[in-house]
C-alpha cells in the first residue's frame, strides 16, 4: 500500500504493526486526518475550463509493487504531449480531446513536517501515475489542513530514490513478517498504535523478560 512509505518512515514496526499483523487503532489525530480526506474520498471527476479534476483515483505500479488511491489528481490540458525538452508529460484522458498533464495533490492534517514521509508518499502516487499514463511527472503538491495551504513538491532524483529505496525495504519487511520492536521516540506520543505497542514496557532491549515483570506488577498492584 502506498499509505505503508509513509508509515514506514514515520515507524518501521508501526508499518509492520499494520502492514503485517493487521492492526488498526484510531487517535485523535487519524480521525481528524480521515475527516480531512472525506471530501475527496468520494471517486469521482469535475472539469474546470482546462483542468480536469480526478478524485479518490486508484493506482498501481508493477514496477514498484504499489497501489493505493489518489486523494485528487489535477490534469491540465495542453495541445501536445512534450514539454519544451521533448519529454512526454501529458497523455490522452479517454472522452476528451488534447492531451492532459498529471499532477498529484494528496491532503493531510496538519502542518508540513521535517521528515520526508509526506512527499515520499506523494512521490510514490507520481511513481504509479508516470507507469500507468507513459508520462513524466516533474511535481505535485500537498495540501496540509492546519494551514490550509498547498505546498509544491518537485520529485527530483533524491526524492525518487528515497522513495524507491522505502519501497523495497517496506517489501523486505512485509516479506521477512517480523515486527520490529518499539524504539521510545517523541513520534510515540502522536501514534495511534501506542496502547497496542506499549513502547514505555518493551523498549526491545529487554523484552520480554521486562514486559512480563511489568505485567505481574500491574497485576499484583
Ligand atoms: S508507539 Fe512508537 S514505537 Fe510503537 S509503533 Fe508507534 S511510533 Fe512506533
């Protein structure tokens, strides 16, 4: 799923906590996130003078080994398939005339991050949009719900390669099936799965044996 680059950068074993085990826990801050996405969530399409606006639009990559959904992919009409450097960068949408431009625009709560998740994420739906139309992709945008402001996301080679490199370490992870354990990190308090890992018992370093003390004292309390 593309939704597991992000999760994997934010937490390898919160990618495997819900990529593997199937686990699934709503915070405050996912419920506020799905509220965010329902306005686009519904598939549909609307098409503005020379823009055609895409939502909830489902995509592949085979190269990759990625699907998921788009929150919303904007094509812009132009005459001819190149840009001026002679790469292909718009393709035929089917009912339509002239030739159409992909640009991905994903939504989230909150405000930009310091990490890289977010674009990695965006660059991967642009990874999927580039395999299904033969086109080239140069940027997209994220749209961050805190301060309701879209921000530019070019997907130049360093982006590409982190994102591909996430990409096959998050298939190593689903193929190996083994979660990691917790590392205490200030990223914990925001996740929605901290009930069910419980980092503060098991930190990894001793376990088990520390998690079974921490349970019989509970117990005994
Ligand atoms: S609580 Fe912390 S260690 Fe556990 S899955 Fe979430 S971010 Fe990862």
């Amino acid at each position: 799923m593309l939704s597991a680059l992000q999760h994997y950068l934010f937490c390898p074993r919160q990618c495997a906590l819900i990529h593997v085990e199937g686990v699934w826990s709503e915070n405050f801050l996912t419920a506020a996130g799905r509220q965010l996405h329902e306005r686009v969530d519904r598939r549909g399409g609307a098409t503005r003078k020379d823009v055609h606006l895409a939502t909830a639009l489902r995509l592949v990559s085979r190269r990759f080994g990625l699907t998921g959904v788009a929150d919303m992919v904007e094509f812009h009409r132009q005459e001819i398939p190149q840009d001026g450097s002679g790469q292909t960068v718009a393709a035929r949408l089917p009912g339509r005339g002239g030739f159409w431009r992909p640009f991905p625009v994903e939504y989230k709560r909150g405000a930009p991050k310091s990490h890289r998740a977010d674009e990695v994420q965006l660059c991967a739906q642009a990874l999927c949009l580039e395999e299904m139309l033969g086109v080239s992709i140069g940027a997209g945008a994220l749209f961050y719900g805190e301060t309701r402001r879209r921000t530019d996301v070019a997907f130049d080679s360093e982006l590409r390669g982190l994102t591909e490199d996430v990409a096959g370490k998050v298939h190593a992870l689903v193929r190996a099936g083994l979660t990691p354990s917790p590392v205490l990190t200030k990223g914990c308090r925001a996740c929605s799965l901290v009930d069910v890992c419980r980092p503060g018992d098991v930190d990894g370093r001793d376990s088990a044996s520390r998690w079974i003390k921490n349970q019989i004292d509970e117990a005994c309390r």
